[in-house]
C-alpha cells in the first residue's frame, strides 16, 4: 500500500472503499463486509484503515485458567500490539457476543493502544468512557456498556469473526460508522484509481440532482452519462 493511497482511504467512508472495491474488480457481488449495526465511539472521526492486529477476549465468567497464565496472555498481547507494523488496526472478537457485557475498550485500553501507534478498534463486544476516549483513536463496536465485567484474553493473533466478517491477521481493513470492509489484496494496486473514478462519475448525477431546473429529462441525460464513464 503506497502512501498515497493510505491518505486517500483515510479521506472517504467505508462504502465509498466498498464500492470502489467492485469497480477495481470489475463486477458487483463482493461480500467481505460487516452485517447489522455497529456502534461508533466518534460518528464523525475518519475511517480508520491498517492491518488487522487480531485477538479473543471473554467477560462473562471469571477466567478457569491459573493467574500466572492469565497474566502472561495479557502481557503478550500488549506486546503483541506494540510491536504492530503501521498501519494497524486492532480486532477484537469477543467470544460473549450476541450477550457481551465486558468493556474492553475503554479510555485506559484505547490512550494505551493509540500510544503504541494504532489506528483504532473494531470489536463485536462493549466499550464505555465515551467522553474520555482520546482523540484519534476510533472505536467500532457492538454495544455500549458500564462494566468491564471479567475481561481477559483467550487467544492472540488468530482467526476472529465480527458481525459476520471473518479477518485473518493481516487483512487491510477499513471501518467507520457504517461498519468494516477487507480489502482484498489483489485490488490494491488498483483500488486508488478506482476510487478517483468512482468519486468523479457520482459527481455526475449528484451534480445534477442539486442543480436548479433538476427533473426527470436531466436525470435521464445525467443517469447516462453516469453509466458511460462506468464502463
């Protein structure tokens, strides 16, 4: 991923790199998105973009593990993050989900994360301290919560599975207020200009429908003009 397009993907939302993903690939029907509504800690912060950092955590009942294990898990994962190649994202699958109760995200585990350098978090489970998360560090989540309940680490850098998104680690994920996408790696090398020209053809008909004198005729001459610099 070039720097530029680094800097364009942090500028537009996530349909708008769900979209541009389907002119990259030439045809519709890609699915590697989040299904339902998600939470936004800052509805209005940009997208964050990075490769997955990925873990499993559990809340609802104390942890049947000995203490010493526990521990260690936890350091290893802090490591795990700080050790995060920019750009970075963490996803976090909580393993209580549809019934999370356990806050992970809140102010002390987001200013951490955000120090070591990443971009933000998306989980299926609970955050809290919404007027105490630190600028810059969006959160994407599943619910809202007081409590972080029992919450620990079941497992580091595997598989996790977020509103029915499935995220190696590694994957290139984007995510805002209307969800995540993973951007398959294929695209990448075509996805900058794909998202230049998805934005310069709805230019076309939004355009158009603001003008004065907009009505059925101008729409049609604008609809085909739209589908013209599509194909």
């Amino acid at each position: 991923m070039t720097p530029d397009l680094l800097t364009l993907l942090r500028q537009v939302d996530t349909p708008t790199v769900c979209n541009a993903i389907e002119v990259a690939e030439g045809k519709r029907g890609f699915d590697a998105f989040t299904r339902g509504t998600l939470l936004a800690s800052d509805p209005e912060a940009p997208a964050m973009v990075g490769y997955a950092r990925t873990a499993k955590i559990a809340a609802l009942a104390p942890p049947s593990e000995p203490p010493e294990i526990i521990k260690a898990r936890r350091m290893a994962y802090y490591k795990y993050m700080a050790e995060a190649p920019a750009p970075a994202v963490t996803v976090i699958e909580d393993l209580d989900y549809p019934n999370a109760i356990g806050a992970y995200w809140g102010e002390i585990n987001t200013t951490v994360h955000k120090g070591f350098g990443i971009s933000g978090a998306l989980t299926n489970g609970v955050m809290r301290d919404l007027g105490d998360l630190p600028e810059g560090f969006p959160v994407v989540a599943g619910s809202i919560g007081p409590s972080h309940g029992f919450v620990h680490v079941r497992e580091i850098d595997t598989p996790v599975e977020v509103f029915g998104l499935r995220i190696q680690p590694s994957d290139l994920v984007h995510a805002d207020r209307h969800g995540a996408v993973v951007i398959p790696p294929e695209v990448i090398p075509r996805l900058e200009n794909a998202i230049k020209t998805l934005l310069k053809t709805e230019k076309l008909v939004l355009e158009s429908a603001r003008s004065q004198g907009f009505n059925f005729e101008e729409f049609c001459n604008a609809w085909a003009r739209f589908e013209k610099a599509r194909t």
